[in-house]
C-alpha cells in the first residue's frame, strides 16, 4: 500500500539542523529504498522551508511510523509533527492505472 507523508518543520528550529544531518537522513533513506520510494522537502508560497514529503510502499501505518521515528532527522527537533494520509495512485508514468467501466 502507498502512504504519503507530510512533515511540517518546527518554525524555531535550529537553522542548520538539516545541513548537520542531511548526510545521514539521505543515507537512511537509501538504505530504506524499498519502502520510501520518493522523499523531498517543501516550500511554502512565501519561499520559507515548511518541511517535507514522503512517498511510501509499506504494509501498514505502524511501519510507516516505524520508518518516521528512525528517520535521523526525527530527533534532532527539526520536525514539528507529521500526518500519514493512504494513497491510491490511479495514474503515473504516463498512463492509468486503473480501468473503470
């Protein structure tokens, strides 16, 4: 089953928390790479960093938290909170995936 998952970053958070962990975040999530099938960070309309997305492959939302808590990043205080939301993806690479009647 795919998840998405939003963080928002804490606003007062260190400036460079994220530079300080970015090396180790990305390791873990390419040591993950068949869970977390795409992951980025976000930008609000003012150009200010709001936090980041994940898409995941798991089996269930307690493996997703799972994935979430083990994330380098988690507690270092740079995320605020997060929200896992189920995707069904009915289109990608350029075609649907579904065929309804």
């Amino acid at each position: 089953m795919k998840f998405i998952i939003l963080f928002e970053d804490e606003a007062n958070a260190d400036p460079g928390i994220r530079e300080t962990h970015m090396a180790e975040h990305l390791s873990f999530l390419e040591t993950h790479s068949d869970n977390v099938v795409s992951a980025g960070p976000l930008t609000g309309s003012d150009g200010e960093g709001w936090g980041g997305l994940w898409i995941v492959d798991a089996a269930s939302v307690n493996e997703v938290e799972r994935l979430v808590h083990e994330d380098p990043f988690w507690p270092t205080g740079l995320r605020k909170s997060y929200t896992i939301l189920a995707w069904k993806q009915v289109y990608g690479a350029g075609r649907r995936l579904i065929y309804p009647d």
